[in-house]
C-alpha cells in the first residue's frame, strides 16, 4: 500500500513549466476579477473614470486646442485618452501586490504548490481584463462624443492591441515597483509621479507642434505619445498629419513596440526575482 506524499511549504509546482505557470496564473487572475463582485467600487473606477477624462477633455479642452490637419479636437483627444487610461489602469498590478504583502497573502500562496510566477502572471492578467473594459467604455462614450473611425476593422483592432500589449508591459513595471514597495498608499503616490508626466507632457492632448527646445524633445521620444500616435495613425484620426520629423513619430508604432520588448525582458525577470525574495522573507 503505497504512502501519499505531501508538498512541502515553499515548494512550487515549478516542474510543469509554462504550462503550469499559465494555469496557475488564470486561477490568480480570476481570484483577482472576483474583487469586482465583492469591492464594487473597482468597477466603477474601470468605468466611471474613463467616462469622465472623455467628457472632461471633449468639451472643456475642445474649444482652446486646435490640432493640426483637418482633423476635430474630440477625434484628436480619444487616443491620447486610450493611452491614459490604459497606462493608470495597468497600476492595479503594483496596488494589488502591495496589498497581498501587507495582508500576508503572498506568504499563503507561498505554502501552496504553484509556480511562484503565477502570481504575476495572474495579477499582470487581471490588469489586462481591467483594460479591456475600460476601453470598451472609452470608445462607446467616444462615439458619442463625436469620435470615428476611419480606417478598417483590421486597424482599429491593431491600434486596440497596442494599446493591451504596452498597458501590459507597465503592469510588470508597476509588478515590480509594489513589491519593492509593499504599501498601497506608497505605490499609488509613486506611480502618479512617474505616469503622469509621462502622459500629460505629451500628444496625447497637446499637439507636438505646441511644445518647444528641450521639451519637445521629450515629447517626440516619450513613449506614450508614440503610442497614441500609433493609435491616431490606426484610427486614422490624423488629419493626413504627421506632427514631427523624429524617428519614433515617423514609425510610432514600431518604436512603441520596441519599448514593450525593453519593458517585458527587463521588468519580467526583476519582478519574479523580487518576488521570490520577498516571498522568502
């Protein structure tokens, strides 16, 4: 008669590989969207706010900015406000992970027998699902608005999935920053620091024309403005326009891409690092 064995605490179910960490990862993941029944005011920040930036800057900002071309100032805003959005939104992972160290969480997944990087996986996961709503939301409100699009299907889509796939890599920047930083007042003040500048000196609701010297510079080579200029380009909300001689605006999309790849191979493996650090403690 044979003995059954038992999982020590610590061990993780790391001889499964990918796979493992994949699954695992989903199970986190949806124990992260459960939050949205139980903490109802998650959903109203995913739904709510990007109602309120899309008004904010349509009808307040719309009249005192021009952009260039032939194009409205609301058809301008919208993906500047998809880049946003999708930016803040991707905080959730560091707010989250802060969160589950201070409550001991992390040392609970710990004792189980699951890849220690499927808590990553599982919280950069839920950001991504967090996002989708948010942008569902956003290009509804769009429409209303006065918002179009003017290119294909095919487009548009790919413009949607550039704006995932960066939101994504910023979820294993955030990933790291909490668990460096284990507290969700800390985390969240952090991160305002770093994004908004990245978001507000940009085009994402100022064209690049408007800002001079040094300035400008950063503009053309910040990364959210080549992700909305990718996504205007996509949209075809340009005008026709191309606002800048640089290369990262004449090939905004391939530039940002090349920032996810940066973001992804060097956040990733910090932040599994850190956690099995932290998850040592």
């Amino acid at each position: 008669m044979s003995t059954p064995t038992s999982t020590p605490a610590g061990t993780t179910a790391s001889s499964g590989g990918l796979a493992q960490a994949l699954s695992d990862g989903w199970v986190v993941a949806q124990r992260n969207l459960i939050k949205i029944k139980r903490v109802p005011e998650v959903l109203v920040f995913v739904l709510i706010s990007p109602i309120m930036f899309v008004l904010l800057f349509a009808y307040v900002f719309g009249g005192a900015i021009t952009p260039p071309g032939a194009v409205g100032y609301k058809e301008f805003l919208i993906a500047g406000i998809f880049s946003q959005t999708v930016v803040f939104g991707a905080t959730f992972t560091g707010a989250g992970l802060a969160e589950d160290m201070q409550k001991g969480i992390i040392d609970r997944f710990r004792s189980l027998p699951m890849s220690r990087s499927a808590v990553l996986i599982g919280r950069t996961t839920s950001d991504v699902v967090y996002n989708v709503l948010s942008l569902v939301i956003m290009a509804l409100t769009g429409l209303l608005v006065g918002w179009r699009i003017r290119e294909g299907a095919v487009d548009a889509a790919l413009g949607f999935l550039l704006l995932l796939l960066f939101a994504y890599a910023i979820s294993w920047v955030m990933a790291f920053i909490g668990l460096i930083v284990p507290s969700v007042e800390v985390i969240n003040n952090a991160s305002f620091i770093v994004i908004m500048p990245l978001t507000f000196v940009s085009n994402a609701f100022v064209p690049t024309e408007q800002f001079d010297g040094v300035l400008r510079h950063f503009v053309e080579w910040n990364p959210v403005s080549t992700l909305t200029q990718a996504c205007r380009e996509l949209f075809g909300n340009t005008g026709g326009q191309v606002p800048s001689d640089a290369w990262p605006m004449q090939n905004p999309a391939v530039y940002t891409l090349i920032w996810v790849a940066l973001i992804l191979v060097v956040f990733m493996p910090l932040s599994v690092r850190q956690y099995r650090r932290a998850s040592s403690k």
